[in-house]
C-alpha cells in the first residue's frame, strides 16, 4: 500500500513538472522548429496539454536535472542554439554561423526587390539576409546599382539610385564584424546627453553578454524572426500607444525563406521597396504589423520601420529623424547623424538600420581602414555589420 | 615432497620393520607399491580437463582472431551492458559524422562547422586521406554524415549544401555520385543509409517546411523505390538499415526514434521524455551486429543504448546510457554521430569537444 502510495504521489509529481513546464514553455509555430507549437500563444480556452506540448521541452529543458539557469538541459545556451542553427546543426534550415539557409524546394525570389518569381532553385544553399556570426556569404564586393534622372519640381535634375543589388557569394567568407558573443560597449545606448557616453558598458549589465536570447524569443511569437519586443538589456520601457506591454513588436511572416538573390533591403521581401519611382511590397503575404510601432505621434506599420524602432531600443541614439544631418542633436558625441528613422510616415524614405548594416555579422573587406566607432582615434577594419565593402553603403544611395 | 615429510615417511617405515623383526618373521624386505585406482582416475580427470581447455581456449582464440572482439563479447554472454570509455582522438574540428571501414581500421569523419569537410583516420586518429567531391563541383560543400557500404565497403557522403551523394572506395577515391534517374528528384541529404544489396537510402530536409521531409529509398542504378514518411518527420537525421528489411530512423526534431517496416508502415519505438531512455534530441545512430541500438541524445549529452527485439516494431529495451555534459575524458559536448565496428568499439563524434571518442567493450 505504502509504495502505490509513493508511485502516485510520484507521478503526481512528475504530471505536475510536465505540466509547468509545458505551461512556461508555450511556444508558437513560427518555424516548425522543436521549440513550437500552434496550439498555444493564442488567445483561446480549453487547449489540450498533451497536444501543446507533445514532449516538445524535453528537447532544450529538464525539470530537475537542467545544466544550467532556465532549467537548460546544456551549460551553454549558445551551443545549444547552435545545436540546430549553427555550422554543425542538422535540424535547422539556417546555419547563423555561417550565414547560410538551406532551402531547396519552391523559393519565391524577388530579382529586383519588386518582381515576384517563384522558381526551383538549383541549389540547395542561399545566403541568409542578416549574414553569419563567423561566416556569411554576402557578396559585399559585388553591389551594383542603376542610376536614373529625377527631375524636382522645381525643375531641377539631378541622378538617383535605385535597383541597388547585393548578390550571395559563393561561399561562406570570415566575417568582419559580429554582433555576437562580445561583452562591449551598447553604441548609443541612452538618451542625447551634452556629456560625453559612447553607451552602455555591457560588463555592467545583468546579462553581460549578448547571446541568441537577447534578440530572440526561443519559445516562438509567430513570427519568422521571433525577436523579442524588447532585447535584454536594452533598458527600453516605452509603452507604446496602443499598445499595453513596452517593446516594438517585430511582426513578419510566420514562414519566410531567408534565401533570395538580393542582400540589399530592397530585396527583402518582407520590406517596403523604393525602387525610385513606386513603392510595393516585396511580397503579398506580408501582414500589416500591429501593435505598431511609432516615434512622437506618428504611427506607422512598415516592417522596416519597426525594424529601425526595434533595433534602436538598445541602440537608442541613432534612432534619428529626417534632417538629423543638419541639426544638432544635443549629444556629445552623436551629434548630427544619418537618418535612421523611417518612421515618420514617409515610407519611400527606406532609412533604417538594416539599409546598411546586417543584424549577425558581415564579411564586408574593409581595407582602407576607418575609425571604428564615434570618439575613436585608432583605425579599424572591422566593418561595423555593414553589408558592402569599405563604405560603398553610402554609394548605394549617394551618386558622388 | 618437504624434509619433514620425507623424515616422518622413513620413521614410519622403520618403525613397521621393527615390528616385523618383533614378531620374528623373515627378514624384513619393503612392500611392493601398488597403484591407487582412484589417483588413475584422478589423472584422467584432469587430463580430460586440461584437453577440454585447451579445446575451449583453441575455439576461443580462434574466435578472436577472427572476430578480434573482446572477451566480454563472446557468444552466450550478457549482451545488456553499456561499454566503458577507452580513448579519444582529436584533429577534427566540430566531428559530425563518423562510420568505420568494414575491417575496423579506417573511420570516415564530417567536420562541420566554418570549416566543412570529410576526412578519414587511422585508429590512431592520425589523418590518412580526404574525401573530397569531384573538381566540377565548385561551390560550397557541407559533408553531414557517411555511410559505408556493409560488402563492397564504399563509403557513401551525404552533401547537404550540394544536395548530393558522393561514392568513394575504401581509401577514399571519389568513384561517383550517386543520382536520382528521375532528374526531378533533388534533396538536401542529412542521414543516410546503405543495405548489403545496394539500396540507398537518403534523409532529405530539402524544405523548410518539415512536413516535406522524407526518407528517400533509391535501387542502386538510382531509381526511386519508394518515399517514406512525409507529412510525419521533422529533421530526420540518421538512418540505420536493419533486419527484415527494417530501417530505423532519428526523427530527430520530433525526439523519437522510428522504424519503418517492410512494408513501409511506421512505427514509433523511443519518444522524448525525462525518464530513463527517453530521448531529448536523438540525432546519430547506429546498430552493432549484437543488436544493441547506440542512439546519440545531443542536447542531453549521452548515448543511450538499447537491445532491438525480434520482430523490428518491437519496442527496444533500454540498456543504460554513457557518458555526461563536460571537457574531461568519457564526457560529451553535444555529440552528433555515431558508429559501431565489429569489434565492440563504439565511435562517438563528440562535437563541441572537437573529438571522437571511442567506447568499448
């Protein structure tokens, strides 16, 4: 009797731990990855446990002998990532070491950034958008451009740009520059300050150090990126209007392929367009992204400009309006900046972060050297996740 | 015989012919010895014995240098044991793949990560020979896992960023790659599988989406036999050939272990879970010619062996586990592949670590 008794209490205590586990894990089906699923993160009632979870922790979590902090079932959450997503991980179709998607099946293909094609690829690798942290296959020395005469209406003339095009390298190249794994300085970080701070010290920061989880949600939101709407650490905690939780909600497709032809933003199929004249969507099944985010009182909905608003939560002051060039911010060292902030409404605009720079890490050559960052003496080569060799970025747009 | 014994010996003899001469007798002569029937069988006992040793350690010598298996794989013996930890062998960045040569003596290894290739080793780890994809096939190349073929003795590298199979003899020629004759048919191979009669079978996670993932059945002259699985499996990984026509496959995502009979039905033998031989994230895997399945678990960081039943749905019985999350020797970081010779050796491509490691019995 005394041992059914203790069986019992066992497996009452074992559905339990499921249970909450199950419960903290709630995942959605962004990607058919092992860490989600469909039946939760929506608003409904009556979800059956056993369908949510279907054992899918299991994979990442142990409820009572984790390796580490999270109930992780490994001492690294990096290599755990990586397990799937990295150089050796076959569970994953994007390698973020190497700046590589494996996709072999229909791949919608977007030329031009406007022309939708649907074809076979031929291959079974393509280049992801936002590089690699070790490698990336951006062909950074390859980027060319269409120029066409714009006529103002005042009836000046004058040449633009526009089809820019970025293709994929061949192969995997060692990247430049990382956002990844380094305890460093938060360019940016705070408000425009007449003294002088390059940011925040991350060796100050609870986390420390920026890994895979201070972007993206391991449990899945729906969304292809999974970014989290607030990244740790970044000491945002704006509400924004018409919306009930701080953050900037990164909403894009549930299922995108990263893979396409063109590098440059306009070959983003889930980003507004400019293609000098008109502006589309890249694609059809982009949804308009709600909760939007916003700047002062203007309320936008392109991706990219959330994506500008997103990345400049942490990196807060470059998070600059139009004319930001000729205007004095105020601050120390940013003081006039490139316009990064689309979010003004004007969508053809097209100025955000991820215009010039890739989110993982770039293998963009950087022989003649810069300095590094603002304040900065010394030269560099590092490349700063800027998609084009040296500083051909500014060429991409700038006839000079 | 000791001094002290000899001395009491000769006393008593003594002793006995004075008691003859006390008697007044004829002089006294020593008895004739007569031999005791039971030391006879006593010697025959033990020499019957000494022939059957020596027949029993004959047909065991001979065992083994035919086999060349330690003794503790002898038939008749306890088969429900995990090996122990022997030694590891390093120069390989981030192993994923292994398979060993039909006589043992060669490993086949990936390496993965930002330096992706195919290497092969000696079993002393030294590096004997590369098996590198044609020259016409520039680009970029991610060699996943091998397969060896169980007669012929080629080995088989799945390409998953050129979407092929290449075919290399046994010391690492490239022969040929192995083509779908439908030209239609492309995958994205992750596991593989070769039988005796020359099937071929490829893991294909050519798509995002899992629900297009499948197992590949090729003949040898590349003719597609038939697809398995599609709609059910998510990154399946490897793909061990088994008895009855049986094929055992990772259904690595999915946490589970599957066996898809002969007739192409599938059935569900280990699934993810927290107890013992429950799975987290199974990706290599390999049967040993006793029967013992060698699951890899990556994200738990051990290998997980069970015995297979008779029929191939039978559910395998859990064994035990080997080895824990760490640096040190007999300790894994996120192991992937996994191989088995036959002789009891137990290859495991330890990844983070940068090694293989070889278990045994």
């Amino acid at each position: 009797m005394r041992t059914e008794r203790k069986v019992v209490r066992r497996l009452v205590v074992l559905a339990a731990a499921s249970a909450a586990l199950f419960i903290g894990a709630m995942p959605a089906q962004a990607d058919n990855g092992p860490h989600v699923s469909t039946a939760t993160n929506e608003v409904k009632s009556g979800i059956k446990i056993s369908d949510a979870g279907q054992g899918r922790c299991a994979s990442c979590h142990r409820a009572h002998t984790a390796k580490s902090a999270y109930l992780l079932n490994a001492a690294s959450e990096e290599d755990l990532c990586l397990s799937c997503h990295g150089g050796s991980g076959t569970g994953a179709t994007t390698d973020v070491q190497n700046g590589v998607g494996y996709d072999s099946s229909a791949t919608t293909y977007y030329p031009d950034g406007k022309t939708v094609l649907t074809v076979k690829r031929g291959t079974q690798v393509g280049a992801l958008r936002g590089g690699g942290f070790e490698q990336a296959m951006l062909g950074t020395d390859s980027a060319t451009k269409d120029t066409y005469l714009y006529t103002y209406a005042d009836g000046r003339v004058a040449y633009r740009s526009k089809n820019q095009l970025i293709p994929p390298a061949a192969a995997p190249k060692g990247t430049t520059s990382s956002h990844f794994g380094g305890v460093g300085i938060m360019w940016g970080n705070g408000s425009l300050s007449g003294t002088v701070n390059v940011g925040l010290d991350m060796s100050t920061t609870t986390t420390g150090k920026l890994e895979c989880s201070s972007c993206h949600d391991p449990h899945g939101n729906k969304q292809y990126r999974i970014l989290k709407p607030v990244p740790s650490d970044s000491g945002f905690a704006t509400v924004i209007p018409g919306n009930t939780q701080p953050g900037v909600f990164i909403k894009d497709t549930a299922n995108k392929v990263y893979t396409t032809t063109n590098y440059w933003i306009a070959g983003d199929p889930a980003a507004l367009a400019d293609t000098g004249t008109t502006t589309t969507l890249g694609a059809t099944s982009i949804t308009d992204p709600t909760p939007k985010a916003t700047t002062g009182t203007t309320t936008v909905s392109s991706f990219q400009a959330n994506v500008a608003a997103w990345c400049t939560t942490c990196h807060t002051r470059y998070l600059a309006p139009r004319s930001s060039w000729k205007t004095n911010s105020g601050d120390a060292v940013f003081t006039y900046r490139h316009t990064g902030d689309n979010i003004n409404g004007d969508a053809a605009s097209n100025r955000n972060c991820i215009q010039c720079h890739v989110a993982h890490g770039s293998n963009a050559a950087m022989p003649n050297s810069a300095v590094e960052n603002p304040g900065d003496t010394a030269l560099s080569t590092d490349s700063r996740l800027l998609r084009v060799d040296d500083r051909g970025v500014c060429v991409m747009c700038h006839n000079v | 015989m000791t001094d002290i014994q000899t001395t009491a010996t000769q006393e008593a003899g003594e002793d006995l012919l004075q008691e003859l001469d006390d008697l007044g007798g004829p002089p006294a002569t020593p008895p004739a010895v007569v031999e005791d029937p039971r030391g006879r069988r006593r010697r025959r006992i033990i020499a019957w014995l000494l022939v059957v040793a020596l027949v029993l350690f004959g047909a065991v010598a001979a065992w083994y240098l035919l086999n060349r298996k330690p003794l503790s794989e002898l038939p008749g013996l306890d088969v429900d044991k995990v090996p122990t930890y022997k030694t590891a062998l390093y120069g390989v960045e981030k192993p994923l793949g292994v398979a060993v040569s039909l006589d043992g003596s060669l490993l086949y290894v990936t390496q993965s990560g930002t330096k992706p290739a195919a290497f092969i080793l000696d079993r002393d780890g030294n590096s004997v020979g590369r098996l590198k994809p044609p020259a016409a096939d520039k680009g970029y190349h991610v060699p996943v896992y091998v397969a060896v073929h169980p007669t012929s003795g080629d080995v088989y590298v799945g390409d998953r960023a050129a979407g092929k199979v290449y075919v290399y003899d046994r010391a690492g020629t490239y022969r040929s790659t192995f083509t779908p004759k439908d030209k239609k048919i492309t995958f994205s191979p992750l596991g593989l599988g070769v039988s005796a009669d020359g099937t071929v079978y490829v893991a294909d996670a050519s798509s995002a989406e899992p629900k297009n993932h499948r197992i590949l059945v090729f003949a040898p002259d590349g003719s597609l036999v038939k697809t398995l699985g599609k709609g059910e499996l998510n990154y399946p990984n490897a793909i061990v050939p088994g008895a009855q026509d049986a094929i055992y496959v990772t259904d690595s995502n999915n946490g589970r272990v599957v066996v898809f009979d002969s007739t192409g039905a599938m059935t569900t033998l280990l699934a993810r879970g927290i107890g013992d031989g429950d799975l987290g994230l199974p990706r290599g895997m390999a049967l040993d010619d006793q029967g013992r399945l060698f699951v890899v678990d990556t994200t738990d960081q051990q290998v997980r062996v069970f015995t297979t039943g008779a029929m191939p749905t039978d559910h395998p019985a859990y064994v035990g586990s080997f080895g824990d999350q760490g640096r040190e020797d007999a300790t894994f970081l996120f192991p992937n592949g996994v191989a088995t010779d036959t002789r009891g050796r137990v290859y495991v491509a330890d990844r983070e670590n940068n090694r293989i490691q070889v278990w045994g019995y």
